[in-house]
C-alpha cells in the first residue's frame, strides 16, 4: 500500500478545512499566554465529577454571540468585553460548521485571513496565532447553538467560520481591561503531550467541562462512544476500519461506533468552557492534530483515552 495510513486517517475528521489547518502542524511556543483563570484553582485532576448546581454560562458575562443563517450569511457582534465572556454560536445550515475565534500575528493581514479560511491548506500563520475556542456544530449531533465560556485578551480578534462553502472571517474588538471570572467545571480535561489528562468516570446529565491545552502544539478531543471498554489498539483497528483501511480487529463491530461531538482545538495555554451531557457507557476521545513537520496524528502515537459515563 503506498499511502501512509496517517495521511487517511485524516479523512476521519470530517468537520474538515479548520481542522485541516492543523493537521501538519502545531502552534508554536511562545504564544502569549492570557489569563488563566478559566484553568481553575489547581491543577489536579482527581474530582470526584459530579454535577454541579451551577448556571452554565454564568449569568452576566459578556456575550460574543455568532450566528450562522441557512445562507451562510454570519453575524457576529463587533465588540465584546475583554477577559472572561460567553460565546454563543449557532448555525442554521444543514451541514457541519467550525467557528474559532483567533488572535493572528502582528505580520498577518486580513488578507492573509481570507485567503486561508477559503483554502485547504494549512496556513502558517495558525501555528504562530492564538486560538481562544473553536466550536464544532454539527445538526445531528450537536444541538445547532453552543454556547462556551472563553476568555480573550483586549486586542482584536478574528471569528472564523468554515464550512464545505465559501469560509467567513469577521474582525471584532475584545474592548477595555480584561476582567476575569473564575469557572468551576464539573469535568477537567488537560491536552497534554500526545496523551489526555481527565477522570475515567464521569457521571451522567449536563456537566461542565473544562478543556485546558498545556502542551506547546494544538490538540482538540473527538469524542465517540461504543457498546464496551476499548483498549488502544481497538480504537485504532475500529479508526482504521472506519476510513476502509482494515478490517476490524474480531469481535469489534464499526457500526456500533457512534462520534459524538468533542471539545475544539485550543492554543497552549487557553482553556475553554462547554456544557456537555453524555448518556452512560463507554466512550473515548482523540486527537486527530499533528505536530509541527508531522503528518501522523496524535490518535496514531497514543493519543487516546477511554472513559464511562455512569
Ligand atoms: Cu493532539
């Protein structure tokens, strides 16, 4: 077989061209780091996850409402609070859509901008941009509005939507002195170094989770669910499978493999809230980004965790 397996396996990722943009690469270090509060009071992983009683989004934060018309048609709101804030998105079109919102570098102009949400390719600039939140919906498994707490430095911001058509990307202002709010998240999930870091079992009904990227290179968390506890090497037999790759390993059956929804990709250092509800049973989560000068996504060097929800 001449074509690496890596290169296929990107065709998993379905909700595409945004999420192409990373596959080859990573951010670079040293993006600036903004406030951290969204990344809680510790960073220890060992909650007990149950729900909390808390109103997600908190009342009273700033809203960055993005909508999506059946036309493709964007709105997004011009100015927003800088700091802790909640964006809603929603989109009407029919099929899957990607929204990030992204701080570019000072040499990359709106041109640039353009150019790359209408391309397939990888832009270089990504790996050098702050990404503050990305947002997959997608109508049959995503409900078509999704609201995430995130938090932007003061400064100008891009909302970037992309679908199969023609991309948008709109300039808003993240406007006076960052205030920060704190969140508590029922879930905390760390994208770390080829690996997740999050509780194994996490409990029934809308939790709140909380994706926190400490690793110098994009990650983002798909999430699928299968009727039993998978090892490893069956995520990736069913992965494989699924892009006709394979065949399942014995006793591993494709159509029992049901995607649904995840955590967008984040730059290092950013956190982004989202509530989410998962029925119980067994799940897993991966990363389908690549390192910088890579074309082998994480999925394929281990980046795969497994939970229940109970
Ligand atoms: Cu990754």
């Amino acid at each position: 077989m001449n074509t690496p397996l890596e290169i296929d396996l990107y065709r998993l990722d379905r909700r595409a061209v945004l999420r192409n943009l990373a596959l080859a690469a990573g951010v670079a270090g040293g993006s600036a780091i903004l406030g951290r509060n969204l990344l809680g009071p510790d960073a220890a992983f060992a909650q007990d996850a149950t729900p909390t009683a808390q109103e997600f989004p908190p009342a009273g934060l700033p809203l960055l409402e993005v909508s999506v018309l059946a036309d493709f048609a964007t709105t997004v709101s011009p100015e927003v609070q800088a700091g802790t804030l909640t964006l809603r998105a929603s989109s009407a079109l029919e099929g899957y859509c990607d929204i990030l919102v992204l701080q570019v570098p000072d040499d990359v102009s709106d041109a640039d901008v353009e150019a790359a949400v209408n391309s397939d390719g990888t832009p270089e600039f990504l790996f050098r941009s702050i990404i503050a939140a990305d947002i997959s919906i997608e109508p049959g498994v995503t409900p078509s509005t999704i609201e995430a707490v995130i938090e932007l430095a003061p400064g100008t911001w891009y909302v970037a939507v992309v679908w199969d058509g023609p991309g948008s990307a709109t300039k808003i202002q993240a406007v006076g002195e960052a205030v920060t709010v704190p969140i508590e998240a029922d879930v905390d999930v760390a994208y770390d170094h080829w690996d997740f870091s999050m509780p194994a079992e996490i409990a029934a009904g809308p939790m709140v989770w909380r994706v926190t990227n400490n690793d110098p290179v994009l990650h983002h968390m798909i999430i699928f669910s299968y009727p039993a506890a998978l090892n490893d090497e069956q995520v990736q037999s069913l992965l494989l499978a699924g892009e006709g790759m394979a065949s399942p390993e014995a006793g591993l059956d494709l159509d029992s493999m049901i995607y649904r929804g995840g955590f967008g990709m984040i730059s290092t250092g950013q956190a982004m809230c989202q509530q989410q509800e998962f029925d119980p049973g067994y799940y897993f989560a991966v990363c389908y980004l690549s390192d910088p000068g890579s074309e082998t996504p994480h999925v394929m060097l281990g980046m795969i965790e497994s939970f229940t929800v109970a």
